[in-house]
C-alpha cells in the first residue's frame, strides 16, 4: 500500500499488512484477515486480541464471525488507519504528518478501542497537530487524548488562540480556557527548622507570567529538607522525601507531598533504605528513588512507592552506585543519565513493566562540573558545563530514541550560576530561572532559541529545585471544576452540576 511508505513502516509491518486476492488462504498460523475498504490485512489473532478492546470482546463472544477466517469491517475505521494502529501494536511509532493520516488514526484508535494508538496519539501531540487532535478526538469521543490535547492547547493558548479561534467550535475553546496551565514552580534548599524560625528559605515560589515575576505559592514543612533531597511531581503533586538535615547531615527518614488543589501538605513513608543525594522520579503512579548515599556511602539500591497503598518496595538496583543522577520521561519511556565519573555520560533506559535496566547510549564528552536531562518529545538533551573549566558556558546533544542518533547542537548557551539545570519542559518551550532572571526558550529544530526574558530571578539564593504544577486558578479553596458529558459520539464542557 501507498500508506505504508509516507508512514515509514518497518518492512515487518510491510510485509504483514499487504493485499492478498479475494480467494487467497491465510497461510500463517494464528492469523486473519482483516478487509477494509478495499485492502486486506493479514494479521496475528493474538495481537488484536491484546490491543483491541474491539477485537477481544468479538473473539471471545461466541458469535460466528469471530470464528472466521476473514473479517470485514464496515464504517469507522479507513484502511490507512487500520495500518497505522497494527503499525503500533507492533511496537513501531509512526510519524504522523498529514491531517488525514491524524483523523484516520484517531477514529480507528475510537473504534477499535486500541489503547496504545490512543497513547501514541497522545505522545505526538505538539503546536502543529494539537487543534486538529484535539476537535478529532472530541468528535470521536477519545477521552485521553482530549485531555492531552486540552491540556497542551493551554499551555500553548498565547501562540495558539488566534488560529483556535477561526477552526474551533467555540465550546472547545471555552473548554480549555477553563483549564489551568502549567505553572514554573521553584523552591530553595532548605534544612528542617522550629515552628518559630522565620525561615525565608522554606518559601515555594510559582512565576506569574503575566506579570513577570514570582509569588509565594506556600511553605515548606518545617520537619522538610530540600538539602541532599529527592524532589518530584507526580499527578499533579509535589514529593519531596529523603534529604540531610544538621551538622551531621543526618538522613530525613519521611516524605512530603504538597497538594495544589488543597494546598496542604502531607507526610509519606520514606524509603526502606534511608538515602540523600538521590534521584526521585514520578512515573505512572510510583515515585521510583535510585541510587544515593546512606552513611557516606554511595549506593546502587532502588526502590518503588506505590501511591495507591503507600508503601515502598525495592526494585532491581542501578547498574552501578550513583549519586544525582539525571532523569527524564520521553513517549512513556524511563531514562536515567549516569554522568561520573566527568567524562563519560551513560543513558540508562528502566523498564518498570519488567524491571529491568538496558544501556542505550554513551556519549563521550570533555570532563563538567554540572549536569542536567530533560525530554522534548522522542528527543533527550543532555547539557552539560564546559568546555573544561568554563562554567558560565552549557554544551548540549540531543539524543533521539527512536533513531539511536546524537546530535551536537549548534553554539553554546549561557549557563550562569547553572540557569540552564532548572530546565523544564512545557508544550514546545523551555523555562529556566536563576536569582538573576527567568528566561524562557522555543524549542525550534536544532537550537533552543531564546523567546523570553523576566528581569526577576528567584528572589533566594542558594540551590533551586524546579518543576511544573497545575495550580487552582482561584486558590486552593475555589477550584473550578469541569467534567465532559458526552452528547452523541460529541464530547461537550459542562460544570459538574449540569452533569
């Protein structure tokens, strides 16, 4: 088929999904097929079963077409979006450029009930696709990735409402503009201190874009260290567990969440293995800390907190004791950067559905003294102090997980005071801060290109921790709160009270 080459399809795919005649057997063994419109398909009985919610429900009902050799599917589904779906239930991502390969993709993912095309769908959407997924998945009532594409519309709603307003039903856009976007949130380093102590480092702070600068969101707990700590966001709320606190830098044996939609916060248990100068990172529902230091030693020990049950468990180790190690999430995939020793940095990929770590590049590079990772679609950018002993200038690569390639980007980037290490991605754009200023990039090909500049920096000094959080638009005790009702196959705004 045509649509196999302007997809990219690996020729396993290819060669799975030709055109057979009219009369031609299946000749593989637990296969069949699938016409759609004028093709058909040969594929695994075994793999629709897996994937499609559709598929499965029909082998397993008894009924007679089940049972066939060849099925016919008749309205909802095209023949190139059918290609699509088995290309990703193969495990291939396919790049989606043309508008009707999007709106094809999305009606079979609705029909078929295929969740792993709903979460590629969702992994893809960016500035140029995001109307178009997001009226599609309206119109074919795809619940998660009208959220995903709601959500990356408000973040994006400056560089994107003129053209909303001319393509978009006018309920849609009132959709996502009773959203909130994601806020820049920065706090201190931090030791724990008496209820008494004004402790100006305990504030955490959120940017106010629209007037530039930053304003108190809350304050830590005053048992809470940042020092030494494992921070991150998780569903919207802030952990921080682990640290060090006194002379002694004496391990925080607990954990804190902080709720934006209550404002309070909360106490957790802390890892089974008490440990500082770790990695936490937030993934489908666990906090998952690696590695760090317990009694001066450095660890490769790992664990998992379930949040549902509140418990930690331990998980496979790292592949060798770690300290700060770098971390970042790209199209649903774990990578952790492993950067000492200075001149090697080593790209770990844990797999938690198998708990199992794999080696998926190292890059060589001249001796730093900073480090930091972050994720902008199937694009990891590694950055890095130097070269030698400049610290005020970052070299940056970008590693592309889907090609294996690595690419040194062009020209050099102010890393004053470490800006560049509180990078965090939103949408298509970057936000960094440091006490001086706050500064935001356009990821834009090659090159992050600076798009704009807050005179105001953090107003403390000291380390900084960075993240993005989804705060109340009204505060804490007003959240506005807005559910969809499905009216036909058309999913529509309406307040929770009308539902």
């Amino acid at each position: 088929m045509e649509a196999s080459k302007s997809l990219g399809l690996d020729k396993a795919t290819e060669a799975q999904s030709v055109s057979h005649m009219p009369g031609e057997k299946v000749q593989q063994a637990g296969c069949l097929r699938v016409r759609v419109e004028g093709s058909v398909f040969t594929a695994e009985r075994s793999l629709l079963t897996q994937c499609s919610e559709y598929f499965r429900a029909l082998f397993r009902s008894g009924m007679r077409e089940g049972q066939q050799d060849e099925l016919h599917l008749k309205g909802g589904v095209s023949a190139q979006g059918f290609l699509i779906a088995l290309a990703v239930c193969r495990e291939e991502k396919p790049s989606l450029q043309d508008p009707d390969q999007l709106i094809d993709a999305v009606e079979c993912a609705a029909f078929l009930q295929v969740t792993l095309l709903s979460q590629h769908l969702c992994d893809i959407v960016d500035s140029d696709n995001c109307l178009l997924l997001y009226q599609a998945a309206a119109v074919f009532g795809l619940h998660d990735l009208f959220h995903s594409a709601a959500v990356f519309f408000r973040d994006a709603y400056c560089d994107l409402k003129g053209a909303a307003a001319s393509v978009l039903p006018e309920e849609l856009v009132q959709y996502a503009e009773s959203l909130s976007p994601a806020s820049f949130v920065a706090l201190g380093t931090h030791s724990p201190s008496t209820e008494t102590m004004k402790d100006s480092f305990r504030t955490v702070c959120y940017l106010d874009e629209e007037e530039g600068h930053w304003e108190h969101l809350t304050d830590l707990p005053t048992d809470a260290s940042t020092s030494m700590a494992g921070v991150a966001v998780l569903d919207n709320r802030l952990y921080i567990v682990g640290g060090v606190y006194g002379y002694g830098k004496e391990t925080v044996d607990c954990g804190f969440c902080y709720d934006p939609g209550t404002g309070e916060w909360s106490v957790i248990p802390g890892p089974q293995q008490p440990r500082a100068d770790f990695n936490l990172l937030g993934h489908a529902g666990k906090l998952y800390a690696i590695g760090g230091e317990h009694q001066k030693k450095i660890t490769s020990s790992s664990e998992a907190y379930e949040v549902a049950t509140g418990e930690w468990r331990f998980v496979r180790s790292a592949p060798k004791p770690v300290t700060a190690v770098a971390c970042a999430v790209a199209r649903r995939r774990v990578f952790l950067c492993f950067w000492r020793p200075p001149d090697t940095t080593d790209i770990y990929e844990y797999v938690p559905a198998k708990d199992e770590w794999t080696l998926a590049t190292t890059m060589i590079k001249p001796q730093s003294y900073g480090h930091c990772m972050v994720a902008h679609r199937d694009n990891l950018y590694v950055m890095r102090n130097g070269p030698s002993d400049d610290f005020l200038r970052c070299v940056m690569d970008r590693y592309n997980i889907t090609t294996g390639q690595w690419t040194a980007m062009p020209g050099s980037y102010i890393n004053s005071k470490g800006a560049l290490f509180t990078a965090k991605v939103r949408g298509d754009s970057v936000l960094t801060v440091k006490h001086q200023l706050t500064l935001e990039y356009t990821i834009a090909g090659d090159r992050w290109k600076p798009r704009r500049e807050m005179n105001k920096g953090f107003p403390k000094s000291g380390s900084l921790w960075t993240c993005l959080l989804r705060l109340p638009r009204t505060g804490p005790e007003n959240t506005v709160t807005v559910c969809l009702m499905a009216v036909g196959r058309v999913l529509l705004p309406t307040k929770c009270g009308e539902c």
